[in-house]
C-alpha cells in the first residue's frame, strides 16, 4: 500500500514518522511547491498535512482519484469553504479529519492555586548553576543539556512514557553542573529540577498538562519541540566563584 503525504516538513514530516513506527514504509513526502502531482497518483491513501487555508484545494484535487484521504484539522478555514467540503464528501473519496497527533513540549511551572495556561511557557526557563572551576564553559554546558532533552524527545515512540525524572538523572551527570532547577520568572519563585508541559495546539491549551515526574502517552500521541531555538534560549547558566557571588552569562 502507498501513502502519500502532502506536505514536504514540520507535521508532514512526524506524520511519516509515525506512520513508519506502525510499520508503513512505503510513504512518499509531496511537496507542493515543486513535486508533480503524477509523483502521487497511484496511491492508496492521501494524508493533507498542509496548510489550512490549502486543506479545500487538496480536496479537490485528491477526489478524483477515489481513495481514502486524511485531512488533519481544522477542514476548512471559513464557512463557505466548509460547505464545499460537504459536497465533496458525497462523492467518490473517503474523507476523514483528524486531529493533529503531535504535542507541543515545553518548559512550564504551575503552583497550587492556579489555573494551568499555556502562557506559563512564556515565563518559564530552567536554571543551571555551574562550577567556576570546572573546565566546560557556559555556553558548551548549555549546549549539553539542551541536546540532552531533544535527543530525548527526538527519541520517543508512539504511546512511550514521557520520564522527567530520567531526564533529570542524565543532565545531573554533566560534569561541572551544580543544580538545575525550573524557574517562573513573573512569580521568582521555582522548582528543584525540570519541569514540562505538553499540549495540542489546535485545542487552544485546554488539554495541558505540566510533566514534573512521569506521564504516559495515549498510544496516538508524540511530542515534539515546536522552536527549538527559543526553548534553548530559556536554558540559563549561572556560574559560581570562590567567594560565591554570582555570575550571569
């Protein structure tokens, strides 16, 4: 069986990884800005992993060919467009839409008392202290933690368990590294080690969940680090001097 995904990164991308993890290899990637559709036209199955004021087009498109098609959420952008949907699906295609599988991850901290949002990511770093004496400087430090967390995340399957605490043990083991610890900059307050979070984003963060110990995902669901460069960016490192001031790089 051929699946095709239209879509050439970001979700199209973790689709076929998914897709590979269930034991379906032969996925083709299309990419709309420079495949030719004949690269897709003896498929068996069509996924629409592309932008979505583009979902209606794909449609269209992909109808004539009379094969199941996936289109990932939300369908149609406004409500004439959804009408068209409508009417395409009283012809010859299968069509079924989906909620994106993927989980957005990152760094949050929520105290008793309040009311878990995704704007908490926002002001939420991790805070590494490192020795002075040791010989890897601050920026090489910050560069083995954070590939420490991707490699991990990178790492993860279908349905696998999300362990903080591992993580924590790996990055502990750094040589140099003091303490670590997730940090809530509107508040000054903080937490020993790391704390995460993972949510849809079609949901509009109304199913987050803050990961400061273990969680198990549902067998459909994997995380990934939607920017990396600004989750770097929220690792911060302190050094530590003989007279225990305190330096910031």
């Amino acid at each position: 069986m051929k699946i095709s995904i239209i879509g050439y990164k970001n979700h199209s991308l973790r689709l076929k990884t998914i897709l590979n993890d269930l034991d379906y290899n032969n996925i083709c990637n299309f990419n709309y800005h420079t495949d030719t559709i004949n690269k897709i036209e003896d498929s068996d199955v069509f996924f629409i992993a592309t932008p979505n004021d583009t979902h209606v087009d794909w449609i269209k498109k992909l109808e004539i060919y009379n094969k199941y098609i996936f289109c990932e959420k939300p369908p149609a952008t406004n409500e004439k467009e959804l009408s068209e949907i409508e009417d395409y699906k009283l012809l010859n295609s299968e069509i079924a839409f989906i909620d994106p599988v993927y989980l957005n991850l990152d760094l949050s901290l929520t105290f008793s008392g309040e009311k878990n949002k995704t704007s908490y990511k926002d002001y939420t770093e991790l805070h590494i202290l490192r020795n002075a004496r040791t010989l890897v400087n601050e920026e090489d430090l910050k560069t083995k933690v954070f590939n420490i967390i991707t490699k991990y995340i990178d790492n993860i399957k279908l349905g696998d368990v999300i362990d903080v605490r591992h993580l924590n043990n790996e990055i502990e083991k750094i040589p140099g590294l003091e303490e670590i610890k997730t940090v809530r900059t509107d508040l000054n307050r903080s937490i020993p080690g790391l704390s995460l979070c993972i949510y849809n984003p079609i949901y509009n963060g109304r199913d987050i969940k803050d990961i400061d110990t273990r969680y198990k995902l549902k067998p459909y669901q994997i995380p990934y680090i939607e920017n990396s460069i600004l989750f770097k960016n929220k690792i911060k490192v302190k050094s530590t001097v003989t007279n225990k001031r305190v330096v910031e790089y």
